[in-house]
C-alpha cells in the first residue's frame, strides 16, 4: 500500500507594492492639508472675529464717553459767536486759548468748522449737572443776586475768579453764563453774576449746571481728552483708536464722529 506524501499547505503572505505604498501617502497628504487648512481657516476666522469685537467694544468706549457730552454742547449757554465772547468774558476765553494753542474759542463747537470739512479734534463746551438746585424763584440782575440752595459743593466750584471754568456756571432755562462771585457754605447760599448786563430770571427748583470746555483727539493709537478744568494736561482714555474724524453740519447741527479702531 503506498502512503502519500506529506504535503504542508503555507499561505504566502503579500506585502504592499510601492505603487500601493505611494497611493496611500498620497491619500493622507491630501487629507492632511485639507485638515490642516481647515483648521487655520477655522483659528484665523476666530482670531479676525476676536479682533473685530475688541475693535467695536473700543468704538463704543469712545462713543459713549463723547455722547454725554455732545448732547450737552451749549447747554445754558449762547449760541451766536458775539454772544459768547461777550457772555464768558475775556478773562476765560483767553486762558482757554492758551490750552488749545492760542485760538480764540468763540462758539460752543469750536472744532470742527460748520462746512463740513472734517477735523482730528473735537472742541466743545457742553454743561454738567451739579446737583445744586434752587430753593426760590430768583432774578440776577448785572449787580449780583444771591440765591439760596439745596446743598453747596464748595468742591465743585471756586468764587471770585473769571479764568476758570469753575468760576462759571449755568442754568437750563437761560442762554447766559453766571460768574461765581461768593458763596456761603453754612447757610448754602452763593452769588451770581450775569456776564452781560441785564436781569435773568431762574426758577425755584432750577439745577445750576458746572461748565466744561472739552478738547478730544487721538495721539499715538489712544483717543485723549483734555478737560481744561482738570490740570495736568491730557488724560489717556481708550487704547487701540487709530483716528477719529469729526464733521459738523451747520445747516442741521448734525455732528458725525468717525472712529478707525483695531
């Protein structure tokens, strides 16, 4: 009887071909860089958007700063170019023209002009609430009237000197500037002047209103402003404004601020 021979079946194993091997890395290269891309994509579409919201927040500090105090331009004051040199005086306009460098300030927007032409600074004198009213109805007259009030801030306000703005202030229902002549901090009472002749009167429960000349502008990359009631020069406020540009329409009144920001 004859055996069979002992036959052992092996499997061979195949390994990749260098065409395979090649098409492989290719696939990966291709699928890589579209990840790769789409993820730069995706980071520098964050980042862009990071820095346009950075951008408007800043926009906005400056426009909300400047807001306040636009709406009150001219509050209490005159508003024709003789009207208010003559309301304010001399005295204060000339030591203001000294801080903005020797341009007689004449009108409540000083910069910029009322053609439309657009200016790197913003000149205004505008009005704050003191929050000192009056008790009674009063008439100043160009003698002088002393006016009783609800409370005093001595701090707020500085008697008998015309060439500070915190010697001034105003009222909401006149277009006269009054000059602080005395005041009593004990009985709350204070002296005010016209700065024209003539008699205005104020209601009792008036708000007298401290007056500010404003200069705002940028000056390397961060918007400043110059509160020329505050010594000590420009104070820094918003970083990151690269400009602004003010344009004021004389026909409308219309002030537009322009803010380039990053």
């Amino acid at each position: 009887m004859m055996k069979r021979p002992n036959w052992k079946l092996t499997k061979h194993k195949k390994a990749f071909t260098f065409v395979e091997l090649l098409i492989a890395m290719v696939i990966i290269a291709i699928v890589s860089g579209a990840v790769i891309m789409l993820a730069y994509t995706y980071f520098n579409h964050f980042e862009q958007a990071k820095e346009l919201s950075m951008a408007r927040e800043r926009g906005i500090m400056v426009v909300t700063y400047l807001e306040k105090r636009i709406l009150n331009a001219g509050l209490g004051m005159p508003t024709g170019t003789t009207s208010f040199k003559n309301g304010f005086g001399e005295t204060l306009l000339s030591a203001i023209a000294v801080e903005i460098g020797g341009e007689e300030w004449d009108k409540t927007v000083f910069k910029p002009d009322e053609d439309r032409e657009d200016s790197e600074e913003l000149l205004i004198a505008y009005a704050i609430p003191s929050g000192m009213r009056t008790i009674e109805y009063s008439q100043i007259g160009t003698g002088g009237e002393t006016i009783r009030l609800s409370s005093l801030d001595a701090s707020k306000i500085e008697k008998n000197n015309k060439s500070t703005t915190k010697g001034w202030t105003v009222v909401p229902s006149q277009r006269m500037p009054f000059y602080i002549t005395d005041y009593n901090t004990a009985n709350k009472t204070i002296e005010l002047t016209p700065g024209t002749d003539g008699t205005w009167a104020v209601p009792a429960n008036e708000e007298l209103h401290l007056v500010r000349f404003m200069k705002a502008f940028v000056e390397n990359e961060t918007f400043k402003v110059n509160d020329l009631t505050i010594p000590g020069g420009s104070q820094p406020l918003v970083e990151g404004i690269l400009d602004c540009r003010f344009v004021m329409d004389g026909e409308s009144g219309l002030l537009s601020v322009f803010i380039l920001a990053r």
